[in-house]
C-alpha cells in the first residue's frame, strides 16, 4: 500500500528518531482504526522500535486492552483530554515501550454533537517523564478519511516531537 507523501515522510522519520535514541513505541487508535500503526509499519525496519497498535475502537475494548478507567470514560466520554491520555498511559504500560501515542475522535460523518463536533478529535503521547496532549478540531466539512489522515500526521508529527 502506498501511504500519502507527507504520512511516509513523517513515519521515516518518527522510525529513525526511535532508532538512533533506541525508543520503542507503542499506538492505541480509535478513529484512525490503526491507520497510525500501518503508516508506521510501512516503513522498512518498523521492527526494530515498533511494538505494536491497539486498536480500541469500542469503549470495551478501551477498558479491555489498555486498562482505560471505566469512570474516565462514564465522566468524560471516549473523545476527551482524559480519555487521550488514559489511552497512551494504558497503551505504554500494557506494552511496556518507552513511549505510546492515542488518538481518539469523531471523523464523521455521523456522530457529532455541539460539544463534540465532526472534527474534533484529541491526542496524547506518553512517556516514563510526562504525558501531553494536544486537542485538534479538524474541518468538519473535510472527509472521513481527510480527517483519518490528518489525525495520523498529528500523532506521527507528536510521536517525533517527543522521541526527539
């Protein structure tokens, strides 16, 4: 499969960044579906630093996978601040790399609410030092896959933030 230039490019680098400092990485997706772990397993040698992806779609799976708190989720909902670093704080532990990053979110083109719009969608990356987030509200008249594909490059452009 051939990945957008701009996901390839930001996946190489995210690949040798974890390299050269000899990180191991870990995703926990939600919208993107683990389109996350597949631009970053694209990448000849993805092995040497790449654990692997929880894909945690569901609310169950949240909670089965990576330890999400239940009353994170029943308090906050699945695309929140709390929910994001839950993802990449369970995802880190359960895998036990250096370092994980979540995105959760609504792609559309269902599912939008006033308070959680089309768009919107959050993101954290977890270390032993911190955990971080960042929210984004991407277009809502943009595509699933726009912003399926604009949430990876927000999650590699943190991942290499991070390692770096």
């Amino acid at each position: 499969m051939r990945l957008p230039d701009d996901i390839a490019q930001l996946a190489k680098e995210v690949g040798a960044a974890a390299t050269a400092k000899g990180v191991t990485v870990t995703t926990a997706e939600s919208c993107t579906g683990g389109l996350l772990a597949g631009a970053l397993t694209a990448i000849p040698g993805a092995s040497d630093t790449f654990y692997g992806g929880y894909v945690t779609y569901a609310n169950e799976a949240k909670l089965a996978m990576i330890g999400v708190p239940y009353g994170v989720l029943r308090e906050f909902g699945a695309v929140s601040k709390e929910t994001a670093e839950a993802m990449a704080e369970g995802a880190m532990h359960t895998a036990g790399t250096h370092l994980a990053v979540a995105v959760t979110g609504i792609a559309g083109p269902d599912g939008g609410s006033r308070e959680k719009p089309i768009g919107l969608v959050h993101f954290a990356v977890a270390t032993a030092d911190a955990t971080r987030h960042l929210k984004k509200t991407f277009d809502p008249s943009w595509s699933r896959d726009e912003i399926r594909q604009a949430s990876v490059i927000e999650a590699l452009k943190l991942m290499k933030k991070a390692i770096a």
